[in-house]
C-alpha cells in the first residue's frame, strides 16, 4: 500500500490547450506552488529534470484528469513519477461537491487535483503502461473504432444524397457501402446515364455478382422506373457530391482494412490472445476489443511500492 511518507511531493496537473496548470506541494509542508507550464514538449521535459534534481530522484505523486493524451504520454517515461490518472467524471463531481458553481478553473482545479490525491492516497491506484505490444494493440483498437464510426457517418451522407435524387439505387444494392454499389454509382451516378446505359454492359456488370434472374430483374428496373428529380442543379450537384463520398469510403475501407491487419498481426504475438479468441463469438474485430478492455479494466502492479522508494 501507498503511504503519504513514500512520496516527496504531489502535484495536481491539470490540462489545457495553450499552458498546463500546475500545484505543487513538498512532503511535510503546506504551502503550495501554482503556476502555468507551457503546453510544449520542450517546456514539459525541462520541468521534469528540474523535478528530478529537486526531489533527488524520489517518487512524485501526479494527479491529472486523463488517462490518455499527450501529457500522459510525456510523463509515463519518468520512472520516478508516480501517475494518478483520474476518471473525468469522477473529478467533476468532485469538483461540483467543492465549489457550488461547479465552474471549471485551471488554476483551481489544479488545486482540487493536488487535494484529491493528498487526501484520498490510500485509496487510489498508481497507473503504469502496459507492455509496448498491449498499448500498440490498444491504440491499433481504438484508432479502428474511429474510422469505423467514420465510416458509418459517410455512408449515412451518401445515402441521403441518393435518396434525394436517385433512390431507385437503393433498392438494387443490398449494401450500398458494398464494393459492388460504389462501382456502380462511380459508372453511372445517375439515372439517366445507367438507362443510357448497352444493355450487354449491364449484364455483364450484374452477372458478376447476381445470379441470372436477379440480373434481368435489376436491368428491367432500370429501364422501367422514372426519375425521382430533373432539376439540373440537383443533376449538377448530387452526383458530384456521391463521387466525393465513394472517395472517402474507398479510401476509409482500405485504411480499416489495413489496420485489421495490424491487430492481427499484434494479436497473434500476443501472450494473451488464445484465452480472448477462445471465447463464443470473439472473431477477429471482437477478440482484440476485449483484450483492451481487459486491459483498461485490470489492476496495475503494485509496483510504486515495488521501486525504490525508500526516502527515509
């Protein structure tokens, strides 16, 4: 367990987007120090050596209000900083029990963090990075999500421009993101051009992915139905704006696709992944997910304690 006596200070440092806020309170004193770091690599590293010289080396207690980010990232490769990253929704209400407005300042919450950390010691845990394989795996995760999500939004854009100008597509394509449906709209994005279209170009396009009666079927339709608009500005613009989000899709497949990759290949030299790949239903986009929540979620080591860190 951490006691108040391990440590040679504690900080509360909290984040900003021009200057970092820092309190600073030495072990058997009361008096604190509030001032602003520059939000620069430079800055950060220089104000750690000097933390090093000052202390001698001895554990400092950090308390931030995040458990990712840059600023995590600057400090998790001191080993003589102790990190206490605090859950954003746990400090805001640790903030609105303190101060009845509730408001958000950088000075004063650097304070709140530096008395949280003080006065709640025992009950925190020191954060410490996992192993370069798991935070790669992590982020390679996470980074997916993201485009993922991305994803989903483009396509829910290109299927409102559709349906404002030509829907019948829609119904042709089970999948409109579907390497088949862009290729499509990428030939002919509108209506008129796909009935201009030969009709043997047609079916060889279809047959390539549709079984015969599907592909009389669909050429019929796009023979038969009527144009949903022919106002030229709406002919101008729509189909224009659907190539630019072919674009976007195509590349955001190919980019999705290549991180897989990354997972998989992270996975697999994993010591873990046989126990999460195990489990019903974990395939390869799953498994990799609760690996990282396993992670996010386990106790980190002791080790605080397990350092150096006798300073008596």
């Amino acid at each position: 367990m951490s006691t108040k006596s391990s440590f040679a200070a504690w900080i509360g440092l909290d984040w900003g987007d021009q200057c970092h806020w820092v309190c600073l309170r030495c072990e058997d004193s009361d008096g604190v120090e509030l001032f602003p770091l520059e939000q620069k690599p430079t800055a950060i590293h220089q104000w750690v050596a000097q933390l090093r010289v000052c202390f001698a080396g001895r554990p400092v207690a950090i308390a931030l209000e995040q458990s990712r980010g840059a600023l995590l990232y600057a400090l998790m490769q001191y080993d003589f900083l102790v990190l206490f990253p605090l859950n954003p929704k746990a400090f805001h209400s640790y903030r609105q029990a303190l101060r009845l407005s509730g408001a958000k300042d950088d000075g004063g919450d650097a304070k709140l963090l530096l008395q949280f950390v003080s006065t709640h010691l025992d009950q925190l845990k020191p954060w410490y990075p996992e192993a370069a394989g798991t935070r790669s795996l992590r982020l390679f995760v996470a980074q997916r999500r993201k485009l993922v999500d991305e994803h989903t939004r483009v396509v829910n854009r290109l299927t409102q421009q559709l349906k404002e100008y030509f829907p019948q597509v829609l119904g042709w394509f089970g999948e409109i993101a579907s390497g088949g449906a862009l290729e499509f709209l990428r030939r002919w994005p509108t209506l008129e051009k796909a009935q201009r279209a030969q009709r043997r170009t047609l079916e060889r396009y279809f047959r390539r992915r549709y079984s015969a009666s599907s592909t009389q079927e669909k050429i019929q339709s796009i023979a038969a139905t009527t144009p949903l608009t022919q106002d030229e500005a709406i002919l101008e613009v729509h189909p224009r704006m659907v190539q630019i989000w072919i674009g976007q899709l195509q590349w955001l497949q190919k980019s999705i696709a290549e991180l897989e990759q990354q997972i998989a290949s992270h996975m697999q030299e994993h010591s873990e992944a046989f126990i999460f790949e195990s489990l019903p239903g974990a395939g390869p986009a799953l498994a990799p997910r609760l690996r990282q929540r396993s992670g996010a979620l386990r106790c980190p080591r002791d080790a605080v304690f397990q350092r150096d860190c006798s300073c008596n």
